[in-house]
C-alpha cells in the first residue's frame, strides 16, 4: 500500500497561477511488520497468529479482536513490564511468543467462535507505531490429504521398505560368504 502526499506549489502570482502537483509515495507502516494474513485453524488444536517486526526495537504490543459489535483488547505485552491477559473468552488459552521481534500470539484449544479478524500493534522505538490484521477461520476437521499427498507418502514408504529389504540382504550375503571361507 502506498500514501500519497500532495503539494500545491504556486509558479507565479498571476491571476491564473500555475502549479505543480509533487506526489511523494512511501511506504504504509503495515510493510514494517511480517503478518500471517490468513490463518486456518482446526477445532480442538493450537493455531499461531504470527506477526513480526522486520526491524527496530520493539517496545510493546497488543492484539485486539475486532467483532462486528466492538473490539476487545485480548493482550498487551511490554518487555519492561511483562504481559497482561484481559478478561476475555480466550484468556487462559492464549500465549505469546514476546520475543525481541516476535508479537506472535499461540491460541490454543481453538473454538469455533474464535474465527475472526485479529489485530496486531506494535510500537518500535524509534520507528513508531504500526498495525495489521489477521483473520482466523476455524474448520471442524483437518482437510483430507490430496492424491499426491498420498502418492508421496505411499512411496517413501515403500522407499523405506525397499531400503531395508536390500541391507537386510547385503548382510545375510556377507555373512554366509565370510562363513564360507571359515569353512574351508
């Protein structure tokens, strides 16, 4: 995403003043930090909601779960002062990761009614502040493995099979060989 800055700038002081229109393009803060923008998690398991600091020093975070009625402040963490857990239908399953670049957030156990849209905010000294959001769907059950899942899984198995049937020869092989020239 880009913002754009316009400035008017006056050529003359005609009655028709000419101008210059200057377009400055930079970065929005959301480039700043690394999201996992779309999360699927399945109903009983952990799903991570990553978000990271590309660079800087960061100094605190906070997730906040937007609903279509409000928006609940979930967390803050503060390297200096720890991590706060509101009161919410998710605290005691929520876990952060707090790390020096890592804003990300484990929550386990998932439910079906914490498929929603997740943000993370992070101050960094000096950089400032900035946001981006995540949105989770929860589904009932793991997705069916496709049929090339399968067909790889069938054949490194048998790979495996393969593989130990040969040394399994290889040494049945040597040792009557060895035996044989014991014998003589």
């Amino acid at each position: 995403m880009l913002c754009v800055c316009v400035f008017l700038i006056p050529l003359s002081l005609s009655l028709s003043p000419s101008l210059i229109i200057l377009s400055i393009f930079s970065p929005f803060p959301a480039d700043r930090i690394s999201l996992d923008k779309h999360v699927k998690g399945y109903l009983g398991n952990d799903v991570k909601l990553g978000c990271k600091l590309l660079n800087g020093k960061l100094t605190q975070f906070q997730w906040l779960l937007v609903k279509p009625e409000n928006t609940v402040t979930l967390l803050v963490h503060n390297p200096d002062h720890g991590l706060s857990i509101h009161e919410t239908p998710l605290k005691g399953r929520l876990e952060s990761a707090g790390t020096a670049l890592d804003a990300s957030i484990t929550i386990k156990d998932v439910q079906m009614n914490d498929t929603g849209t997740y943000t993370c905010e992070v101050s960094s000294f000096p950089d400032g502040y900035f946001r981006g959001n995540v949105t989770l769907t929860v589904l009932d059950h793991p997705r069916p493995l496709s049929s090339g899942e399968v067909v790889g899984i069938v054949t490194a198995v048998l790979l495996f099979v393969l593989t130990l049937t040969v040394v399994a020869y290889i040494i049945i092989v040597r040792k009557r060989s060895v035996h044989c020239i014991y014998q003589k």
